[in-house]
C-alpha cells in the first residue's frame, strides 16, 4: 500500500508542475517527462558525486572511475523510472537485459566516449562529463518511453488530466441532480399515495 500511495503522490505532483509550465508546453509535455528530468537530475548528481569519490579522491583512472559511478547512478534510476515514473510492470527479464544494452550503448557513445575526448582536447573532467550528460538525457528517455517501458499507456498530458478531471467533476453533479430531483419527486409523490392506499383498505372492509 505504501509503494502505491508513493506512486500516486508522485504522479500528482508531476502532473501539477507540468500543468504550471509556461507558453503552452503543459498541452504538450507529458508528465513523465518531467518526472524523467527529475530522477535524472538526482541521479546525474549521485553520478557526479561518486566521480569526484573514485577518480578525484581515490585517484582511480578516468574510465574505471566513471564506468563505476555511471553503473550505480543508472541502476537507480532504472528503479525508480520503473516504479515511480513510468509505473511498468513489464517482465523484469525482458526490460533489465534491454535496460543493460541500452545503458552500454550509451556508455560507450556518450560517457566513456565523448566524455574522454572532452577531456583530451583539455576540458575539465566533471564539465566535460556535464555536456555528455546533456546528451545521453534525450537518448535515455526515447529509449525508456518506447522500447524499455513500452508496456505503459501513453502519457496523458496535464492539460488531458484536468479534462478528465473536470468530466468526472462534471458528471458527479450531474448525478447528484438528478438523485435529488428524484428524491423531491418521491417527496411529493408519497403524502398522496398514502390516502389512496387507506381508501382502498377502507373499502375492502366489509361493514359491521
């Protein structure tokens, strides 16, 4: 029940952010996609943070450190996309195999890659790793939305939810109308059923 009421709470709260951005773009970003730049955004700074511990602090090389911080950044957010975001209950034995090759086609185009030749033409390390990130944000969302957690309905969109929500809003008063014009009407109609059931009982009666 706990694991439930998370995921609601964090569907509620990334519908309402998405329904306050500006120039329009509630009508056409889903919420998942602010939910995806969340998680994203905290387990890029886990990402960054284990960098700085294996290669800044254990003086690791540059490629093992951030293969490293890159896989337990990547597992996280694999769980949390999946439970909170997305809300797949897609089988485990297809997404994590699919999730792995995914995850390492990434790596080796945009983390190791591109990471690596930022830093031999003279970039820091971390802004290099920054820019990488930059790019693999909307390879790793496509990747997760059509082909990772394929099996979820098609994001509705803030505006789409608060449709729906005024229908359901409009369509509960509608039904409380008429339960009470139906109540008034059996109130008028009762005080003279009653009389008419008494005159039949009286005539049924035979006389003393």
């Amino acid at each position: 029940m706990d694991s439930v009421a998370h995921r609601e709470r964090f569907a509620a709260a990334m519908t309402a952010i998405t329904g306050k951005l500006p120039f329009g773009l509630s009508r056409v970003v889903a919420p998942n996609v602010v939910g995806y730049l969340l998680i994203n955004l905290c387990t890029f700074l886990l990402d960054l943070a284990l960098l700085a511990v294996f290669h800044g602090g254990l003086k690791l090389p540059l490629p093992l450190a951030v293969t490293l911080s890159y896989g337990s950044a990547g597992a996280v957010s694999y769980i949390a996309n999946r439970v909170l975001n997305f809300r797949s209950h897609g089988p485990l034995g297809r997404q994590v195999p699919l999730y792995v090759v995914i995850m390492a086609s990434n790596y080796f185009i945009f983390v190791l890659g591109l990471t690596n030749v930022l830093a031999a033409v003279g970039v820091f390390y971390e802004l290099a790793r920054v820019i990488a990130a930059c790019c693999e944000g909307v390879y790793l969302y496509c990747c997760m939305r059509w082909l990772i957690f394929r099996d979820t309905a098609r994001p509705a969109t803030a505006a789409e939810l608060a449709g729906a929500a005024e229908q359901a809003g409009a369509a509960g008063q509608a039904g409380a109308t008429e339960r009470a014009g139906a109540t008034e009407q059996a109130g008028a109609t009762g005080p003279t059923a009653a009389p008419e059931s008494s005159r039949r009982a009286s005539a049924g009666r035979p006389e003393r």
